[in-house]
C-alpha cells in the first residue's frame, strides 16, 4: 500500500514491465555485467531467501523446455505434490507464468506480492523485468508452501536469473540454434550457456543432443562431478499411433519392460520430451521422490501445454505452433502431413527479430502452398515487407496482410474445407492467432491482461 492506496493488478503489471524488458528488446549485450545474478540473489536475500523453502527441477535448452517442464508439473502433481511450475513467455496473460497445481496465479496474489516487493526492489538498482517476475514467483511458490517447483529457464542458462537455485536435478532439453547473437553462433558455445545450470554434485539429464552440445554437456559434468544420465541412453521409446487427437507411445528403461503412454500433445519430437521426463522422474525416485507408476501415466496423459501443434479447428484444419527456429520449423514441416489429411497447406508466417526467418523458411516454404505474411502485435515483430523479400529469395510468392487476426481470417476465406491452415513462426502468433480465433468461433476468449 502506498499512500492508503492499495495496488491493482494493472499497477502491478505496469511497474513489472517497467524495468528492462529483454522479452521486447531488438539488441542487447548478453554478458555478466547486464546479467547480474547477483541482483536475483540480493533482492531474494531481502526476501528471506524464498527459493531455499521449496525442492525444484531446473529445466534449460532450445526446445522442449516448456512442453518437458509441463509434463513433469503434470507427473509430479498426479503423484499427490504440491506442485509449482514457472515458464515465459506466456501466451496471453501474464498470470500463465506462475502456476500453483495447474491454476495461475490470481489478479489478487499478483497484486499483493508486487506491492510487498516494492519497497525491496527500491533497495537493489537496475533490475530486470524477468529478475522481478522470478523473484515474484519464488516468494509465491515458497508462501503457498509448494513441495515441488518446476522452473524453466528463460534464455540461456548460465546468467539466467532461475539459475539461483541449487535443483534436486537439472534437465537438459534438445539444444539447436537460437539466439545465436545472445548465446553464439555455434552449438559449442550455445551448449555452454545452456550447461550453465549444471551444479556441483547435482543430477542432470540430458535429451538427445547433437554431438558437439553433448561433448559440452559431459565435459562440464566432469568437472563439477555431477552425475549425467542421457535419455536415449536410459531409456528406449517407440511411437504406436498417432492422431489429431492425441498419440500413444511404449517405453521402457534400458533392461526394464516396456510400458504405454497416452500423450495429448501432438508431433514425434514430443515423444523425446516425454522420454525425458521419463528419465528425470527416475533421477527424482532415487533422490527419494515417490513417484508412482500410475502418476507418471497419469500425469502425461493430462498434461495441457497449448500452442505446440495445437488443432483448433477442423475443415479446414487450423493449427497452430510456436515453432521458432529452422530445427523447430522442420519438425513442424513433417508433422503436417503425417497427422493432418489435407489437399492444400496454407502457410500464415510472422516472426520476432532476433529469430532464424531464413531458417524457418527454408524448413516451410516446401510444404505450403500459399503464404500469407503477418506481423505480431509485439515490438520485435518483423515486418511482413521483410519477410517477403526473405519469401521471393526463395522464388516464392506471398500476401502481406497484418494484424494476425487479419492474415487469420485471409486465410480461411481462401481455405477449402480439405485444407490446413497452419499458422507458426513465434508464440506471440500463435497467442494472437488463438484470440482471432475464438472470436471467429464466437467462444470465450483466453484470460488476457489489461
């Protein structure tokens, strides 16, 4: 309270997005100074360090991190734990990034630990936005007494300001190119940034990794002697069926039996992320964790993480992704058509600066046949000018039509209803392409912020 004045949400919100805000910046230094997790530190220390009062699993890489960081929040939460999960970005309020056993956080809490933190944050110069937000849902987390936090790093690993906490494990998802001007411009260094979450003495798991990320990896568990279980090493998987509705896959532990899985989420690379958080449960049952069989199977089968391959519509097909990368956009490009029966794909693109439109393109251009440029409703939204000039390189043809809501309904007007619709290229498209889309429906909008 200031002045008798209690803080609103949209208060609070202003002041959060009031700091720096690297979420919608172009061009930044990615360096210890800039990224200081000493301030993390102090201001958590003035909080009577929150992050000491729960148990968490610390999850980096490229891709995957948010859909294996979902999947083990579901697991854990089935096996009967209090359970916290942290992600970013979110895709249409800002209350998605903390949730407390599947429910986000309230207007209210949000509120009310803004302005608790307010006066501390007066005490600890040249935050970041995401350093307060982090340090909002560790003091969450910790007063609503969470056994279990999940906490997905927001870029990189090394500086990020999640990588305060000393985890029960640390998870390593698919590491591939992303952010090359902030991480490197090689998957050698972008590995180290992401290895940078590795501490003395504590478990990781490594997904799959290229071999380059994955010498990284070891060398660095070597030297802080921190046992590494690598997935594919630990565990064997193959797919059964997949549908639009949903796939269902065996499993089984290297030298154990083999057990099925029903997943919701759609798309083969899904099947890796849920083989390693298949792994990770193991690492946590030897920790002492009580995972039963039935919560794992369980846990996956309701695990809800939308924008990743999410069908929203049917004749035609509307699907939407948050694929971001060339290594996203090609599995992207070969999930379509193994899943979804459809005569013409139509392509809806936008993209953030800072990502691999040349990439990402090269990945989906052969797979459409017709292309509509957009640009998102966000400050490192790449015109759709740009990008057509990135299309007609390739010797192809596209419409510019913006907002995404527009290049949505374009879309569908020149869709049969034997075709897919297919709109990807950042989550903040695939945040704006769901709203158009429930209005298009006529259902209920996505909670959204002020």
């Amino acid at each position: 309270m200031c002045g008798g004045i209690v803080l609103t949400y949209k208060d609070a919100l202003d002041y959060i997005y009031g700091f720096t805000d690297y979420e919608k910046q172009t061009a930044f230094q990615y360096t210890s100074e800039r990224f200081d997790l000493g301030r993390v530190v102090r201001l958590l220390g003035l909080l009577d360090n929150p992050h000491h009062r729960f148990r968490s699993i610390h999850v980096a890489g490229t891709k995957g991190k948010g859909s294996t960081s979902a999947m083990l929040a579901s697991i854990l939460r089935a096996a009967g734990y209090r359970v916290g999960l942290y992600t970013s970005p979110h895709l249409h309020t800002f209350r998605e990034r903390i949730r407390l056993d599947g429910e986000i956080i309230s207007e209210g809490s949000v509120a009310a630990l803004t302005e608790r933190l307010q006066p501390l944050v007066a005490q600890v110069p040249d935050l970041t936005t995401f350093e307060v937000i982090t340090v909002l849902a560790c003091e969450y987390f910790a007063e609503n007494a969470a056994d279990l936090v999940v906490l997905e790093v927001g870029l990189g690993g090394r500086l990020d300001a999640t990588n305060v906490v000393t985890p029960l494990v640390a998870v390593i998802t698919p590491i591939s190119f992303d952010h090359v001007q902030y991480l490197g411009h090689t998957l050698t260094a972008i590995a180290t940034e992401k290895a940078g979450i590795i501490k003395p003495g504590v478990p990781v798991v490594s997904a799959p990794q290229p071999a380059e990320a994955l010498t990284v990896i070891e060398a660095v568990c070597l030297a802080r002697g921190a046992p590494l279980t690598v997935v594919d090493r630990a565990w064997t998987w193959r797919s059964e069926e997949a549908t639009p509705e949903g796939q269902t896959f065996s499993a089984r532990p290297t030298g154990g039996t083999w057990n099925t899985y029903r997943l919701p989420l759609l798309g083969n690379h899904q099947l890796g992320n849920a083989a390693t958080a298949l792994t990770t449960v193991d690492v946590l049952r030897g920790l002492g964790i009580d995972i039963p069989s039935d919560a794992v199977v369980n846990g996956l089968a309701n695990v809800h993480w939308p924008g990743r391959l999410e069908v929203m519509g049917r004749h035609p097909w509307v699907v939407v992704d948050g694929a971001h990368n060339g290594d996203s956009a090609q599995k992207l490009a070969a999930a379509l058509p193994a899943l979804f029966p459809y005569r013409r794909m139509i392509l809806v693109y936008g993209a953030l600066a800072g990502h691999s439109v040349p990439d990402m393109l090269a990945a989906l251009l052969p797979v459409a046949d017709e292309v509509i440029l957009t640009r998102v409703g966000n400050p490192r939204g790449v015109d759709p000018a740009t990008l057509l000039v990135e299309v007609q390189a390739r010797g192809r043809q596209a419409e510019c039509v913006a907002p995404v809501g527009a290049a949505l309904e374009r879309a569908l007007r020149i869709a049969s209803a034997e075709d897919l619709v297919c709109v990807t290229g950042s989550l903040y498209v695939v945040a704006d392409a769901r709203v158009a889309w429930y209005r298009h429906v006529g259902e209920p909008e996505p909670p959204t912020d002020p």
